[in-house]
C-alpha cells in the first residue's frame, strides 16, 4: 500500500522535467480526497492529479473507457474508431467536433470528408497524418487542416482511433508548448498503452479488415 501523501511516479512523459510546469504532477489520494470524490472509483491506493495537465484531465486519464466504431467514417477500406471516457455521452471525436466546429466550420468540414475517404475510397493512407505525434511505436498521430488537428491511433491503412484535439497556434514549435494540446496528445498515448495492454492479454483483437473484436469496454482505466 503507498504511505497516505506520498509523492509518487506513475505516469511518464517524454520531456520529463523540461515539461514538468505543464504536466504537473499526481499524489497519493488522502482521505479528503476520497470524501471529496464519492462513487468515482478512488481507493486508498489510488493516486491524484495535483496540478498542470494531471490535474485538468484528472478524469480522462483514469476511469472508463469504450471504443466505439463511427459508423458514418467506417466502410469497405477502413474503420474509423473513437472513444467514449467513463458516462460521457460524447465520443472524443465529437468533443473535439463541437469544440471546434464554430470557429473552424472549413477545417473541421475537410477533417471529416477526409475521414469519410479513408473509410469508403482509400484507407489510411499516411499522407492523411502528422506521424509519430507520441512516442515512437506507439502509433499517435493527428489528421490535421492548417492549425486544426485531431490526435488518434493509426494501425495501418485500415484502422484509426480518434481522440481529441484542437488549435495549434503558429507562435508555438510542438504541442508540448500547449498545455491543451498537450492533455489531449496524453490522453490518447494513455488509451494507445491500454489497448496494447489488452491485445497482449488476447482481450481484444485489432483485424485484417480493421474491426476490433473482443472486449470494447475497459473498466477502472488507471496506469499502476
């Protein structure tokens, strides 16, 4: 059992301390912590989010998660996956869709008729993609119109997972810089070490003809 408000590591990042002042930090929970979040699946043993990018998507980064097949992307080329986070009504990618969407109609209006060709007429082709936005092997990548991007999963030409994202602002070099950009580069880097966990656990199976099969729904999401 970890001490009550001890400091502790849970989760990585590239950058390490160069990034710590956005990243932030997690904590041992204490027992306020626990009187302050009822039902929301913290125990003793759980960590935090204290500040920085842990602490803005404290709830992304723990809890639920659910893969869901957008139909209106999915065809005969590829499948076009996005994720549903704890009850939430909203995939990521319809987040990321509404979000954005008033302020960028014409960026958000290519993104999707991007998707719809990847699906129906020539996959996931990687001239579609901003490549290795994560870590290298982990497959994030980000479909993107000018300053416009959403961040996902790229498992071929047949399969992508959609997560959030949003506006990267010419003044910045690299979405680090973004403390928004950032929490949704994470959140999708997390859900890419999840799936992976359970394709190894032969609790999911990524096809051929880019369906996922197996359990689509993974309980109690938090990196130990």
């Amino acid at each position: 059992r970890i001490p009550e408000n001890l400091d502790v590591e849970v989760r990585t990042y590239e950058l390490g301390e160069a990034a710590a002042h956005l990243i932030g930090y997690v904590q041992s929970v204490t027992a306020e912590d626990l009187e302050n979040h009822p039902g929301e699946g913290y125990s003793a043993e759980s960590v935090i989010g204290r500040s920085g990018v842990e602490k803005l998507y404290e709830k992304q980064l723990k809890g639920k998660v659910e893969l869901v097949d957008l139909e209106e992307f999915s065809g005969n080329k590829a499948h076009i996956y996005s994720v549903l986070l704890d009850d939430a009504e909203d995939t990521l990618f319809d987040q990321f869709v509404e979000e954005n969407g008033p302020l960028y109609p014409n960026e958000i209006r290519e993104i999707v008729k991007e998707l719809i060709a990847m699906g129906n007429k020539v996959g996931c082709q990687e001239h579609f993609f901003k490549l290795n936005e994560g870590r290298l092997g982990d497959g994030v990548a980000a479909v993107w119109a000018k300053r416009i991007r959403v961040y996902c999963l790229r498992y071929g030409s047949s399969l992508i997972i959609l997560g959030g994202g949003g506006y990267k602002s010419p003044s910045i070099r690299a979405y680090q810089e973004d403390p928004v950009l950032s929490g949704k580069v994470e959140e999708i880097k997390r859900i890419a070490e999840l799936i992976n966990e359970r394709i190894k656990e032969k609790d999911l199976k990524l096809n051929e003809d880019g369906i996922i099969s197996g359990e689509l729904i993974i309980n109690d999401y938090e990196e130990n």
